[in-house]
C-alpha cells in the first residue's frame, strides 16, 4: 500500500509490504504517484499456503494427540 505526503515542500511516497520498505522524496505529487504505482507493480505478491480445516486436524492427530495418553475414561 502507498502513502504520499507532503515532507518539507516536497511530496514524499510511502510503499511497505510486510517484507519490504520503499521512499522517495519527488518535486510533484504525480511523480509520486507514478513512481508509487510503478513500485507497488514491481514488489511481487507472495504467495499465501492455503490450509484447510482437514488438514489442520489431521496434522494436529498426527503431531499432537499421538504423544498424548488417552483418559482414564477412555480405559473402561
């Protein structure tokens, strides 16, 4: 996401991602906004895994209830 501001009479562009941080100071606010766009485009989206709800439970089966011992209910 860009941020543009007004930085001692010039215009400032903001870009951050969670991974990545840019600045610069531009004369006019269309420089900072193209350069903000221009930016923006070129930091690549990372891609997100996606988990589902089975996966979850059958990884938490398998890593945590595994090492557990079972209940003295269970033992009836």
């Amino acid at each position: 996401m860009a941020t543009i501001d007004k930085h001692h009479g010039k215009w400032r562009a903001r870009v951050r991602t969670k991974t990545t941080r840019a600045t610069a100071v531009f004369d006019t606010y269309q420089d900072a906004k193209m350069w903000a766009a221009w930016k923006e485009a070129q930091i690549a989206p990372e891609p997100q895994p996606t988990y589902t709800l089975n996966d979850a439970i059958t990884r938490y089966c398998n890593d945590i209830l595994a090492w557990k011992r079972p209940s003295p209910a269970w033992r009836k």
